[in-house]
C-alpha cells in the first residue's frame, strides 16, 4: 500500500520554531484547491506507474492545511479518488491548528470523508503558547478536542512540545495528563529543536532565550515514555504514543520505507529507489502549474547502501528492522556474521532486542537511536564492501 502527501503552505503566522516550508501571504488561499487538482492531473497523465498502485493513506500537512474550506478539501478528495486507487476505507489526517476551526467547520471536514484530525497544540498552557508564537490559547485546544469528537472523530491526535525555556518535569507531567484527561488516543511529543534560520535561532544565538540542556531534555523524554506506556499507549516511534489501533498509517509509510507521494509546494515523494521534492516557492510553484508543468526542484535515484542505511534508521526510529522486509529488499541476511556481534553487544547492553523477525530498540535504546543507528550502519557498509 501507498501514501499521499498534500502540502498546504499557508500560515496565518509563522511559528518562531519552525523551518517547514509556509508563506504568511494568504492572497493564493482561495485558489489553492485548483492548483493542486491540476498539479494532480498532470502527474497522472505523465506517471504510468502509479497506475496499479493501490492508496491506503492520504494526509494533508503544511503550514495549516485547516485554513483550507470544506469544499476546498472536498475538491481536492474528489480528484484524488477519481485519478488513483484509493482504498474506501482509507486513513485521511488534516493537520489543524486549534485557532483556525470551530464545531461548524469540524463538522463540514467529517462530511467530505476526513476521518483523522491532527490538533497542533504545542501545550496547555498560555504563556508556552505566547512564546511559541501560536496563534490559539489553550481554552481554544481544549474546546477543539472536544469538538472533534463530537463532530464524529473518533481518530485524534495532538502535538506537543517539549524543552520550552522554564518548563520544568511538573509543567509537562500536566500537559501529558491532560492527553488522558481529555481521552486523545494519539500523541505526538516532540523536543523543542533550535533550526537555522528560524526567529528562534536568533533568540538563542543572542542570549535572549535559554533552551534546556540536553540532559534535561532526555530526562523529560524519558518521563514521556514512561508515562504513556503506564498509561496504556504503544510507543511506536521515537516521538509518537498511541493506543492500541491508532497509529498513524500514513506516517508510518515513511518509517517503514513504503511509497509515497506527494503535491504542493515543497512536497516529497518516495517510490521504490526513486525520490523527488517540488519547489519550495509558492510562485515557482504557481508558474509550472499555470505552464502545465509538474514543479519538481530536483530528484535523486538511490544506490542500495543509500536505501540501506535508510532502511536501518527508519525502521529502529520506530516498530524496528523488519528482517524478513530486508532481505527480500537487499538480498541477504540483516544479522549476517559482520553484525551479529554489535547486535548481540546492543542486546547485552539492553539496548536492543531481537523478537518475531525484528530488530527493536529497548527503552533506554530509544534514548541513544542515532549513535546505534550510525554504529549498526557502519557495520552493515564493511559487510558490504
């Protein structure tokens, strides 16, 4: 099964933490859906071989996918579902930022066959949300958990940050018991990460803002992980807990190293050994439609060490190294005698285990995933030489 990936750029304000591609200038808003129905109908009519393939997953991201209006999403599922093979049944997420929905408009997104809703609440609190720069309150994103459900989402989930300058263990504890408190079967918990370029960046580099070291992060991490499987939640990625069948199918095609593809400025695609990104400008990207041309930037054809190497950090990111997927994938075995010392070291040392054909990270492993990652690469490229 395959992904579809939409790219919506548009922010009422940007975040001052974020470095994903959005424009502030709302003038294109209104003509969007158009845009990419086109973008849409080009690709099919230049991409034989998406023809059989079969779609599971279909996710709106961006920016704020929710500034969008119902009958602009309803536009946009129409073509969808008239050029590819979409399964009835399939996972269809809208990214929302609480400030821009209210019950009415929630309701209209259920009725155009959206049936999983993406709250980016950051945090509960105020003042977390002042300095972030986010345009809701915290009354906003608890009233629109609220909605949702009761405008027929049974599929939640929210984002939230952790790392915020004076956020101490009690400050998060609360913003993690208030997931359960208000019932949300999926969480995404990510640290506050410092990214060139951002407003952020700049406060930091400049002394006016101080983010936590890295140990306190860890430790909020840990506190993270401890919590939502006590709490019943499986935590299946570095940053993501959810209760038992509410995972999010679509993100777990990256993870997994499943096809994917996608639409709108700046938007990624994935498939087979192949991958390619569209143009990060708005008018570039407006410019290629209008000359009904696909607004592809660059592509790259990937070597097998390149997809190797993906496929190790991708999979222990998350459910783990499938061994079976790997050696119908690459051609030999993943614990091969090059690797089966480092993975019975990992294992000595707690770190990973190895059950029902998967290579995973233990808890304590998940706090170290990128060093063993890099460790169990470098030992899979000698392998390979």
């Amino acid at each position: 099964m395959s992904g579809i990936y939409l790219h919506i750029p548009f922010c009422e304000k940007k975040c001052i933490y974020c470095d994903f591609y959005s424009v502030e200038n709302l003038n294109l808003l209104s003509d969007f859906a158009e845009l990419i129905v086109k973008e849409i109908e080009i690709f099919k009519s230049e991409s034989e071989f998406v023809d059989d393939a079969i779609f599971d997953t279909i996710y709106f991201g961006g920016g704020t996918p929710s500034l969008l209006e119902p009958s602009q999403f309803e536009k946009i599922l129409n073509s969808l579902f008239k050029n590819f093979k979409i399964l009835t049944n399939a996972e269809i997420t809208v990214e929302t930022n609480p400030g821009t929905v209210d019950k009415r408009k929630l309701i209209e997104f259920r009725k155009t066959g959206i049936n999983r809703i993406s709250f980016g609440v950051q945090s509960f609190f105020d003042d977390d949300l002042t300095f972030l720069g986010r345009i809701h309150t915290s009354e906003d994103a608890l009233n629109c958990v609220k909605f949702a459900f009761e405008s027929g989402f049974e599929n939640v989930s929210v984002d939230l940050i952790f790392g915020l300058p004076g956020q101490d263990k009690n400050k998060w504890l609360a913003n993690l018991e208030k997931t359960i408190e208000l019932n949300i079967p999926h969480v995404s918990a990510y640290n506050l990460i410092v990214e060139r370029g951002t407003p952020l960046y700049e406060l930091v580099k400049f002394g006016k803002v101080k983010i936590p070291d890295d140990d306190k992060q860890a430790e909020l991490y840990e506190l993270t992980i401890e919590f939502f499987e006590n709490a019943g939640y499986k935590h299946y990625e570095v940053s993501n807990f959810a209760k038992d069948g509410f995972e999010c199918r679509h993100n777990l095609k990256y993870w997994q190293y499943e096809n994917y593809i996608g639409f709108g400025p700046s938007a990624h695609s994935f498939w087979i050994n192949k991958r390619w990104w569209n143009v990060a400008n708005l008018e570039k990207y407006v410019k290629a439609i209008n000359s009904d041309k696909l607004p592809i930037a660059n592509f790259e054809i990937l070597n097998k060490e390149k997809m190797i190497e993906e496929f190790i950090y991708l999979g222990l990111r998350s459910t783990g190294i499938d061994l079976k997927k790997f050696k119908n994938k690459f051609g030999f075995d993943f614990l091969c005698l090059e690797i089966i010392d480092e993975i019975n070291e990992l294992k000595n040392l707690n770190l990973v285990i190895v059950e029902e054909n998967f290579v995973k990270l233990t808890r304590k492993g998940f706090m170290l995933c990128d060093k063993i990652a890099v460790d169990i690469i470098s030992k899979i490229n000698y392998a390979l030489r």
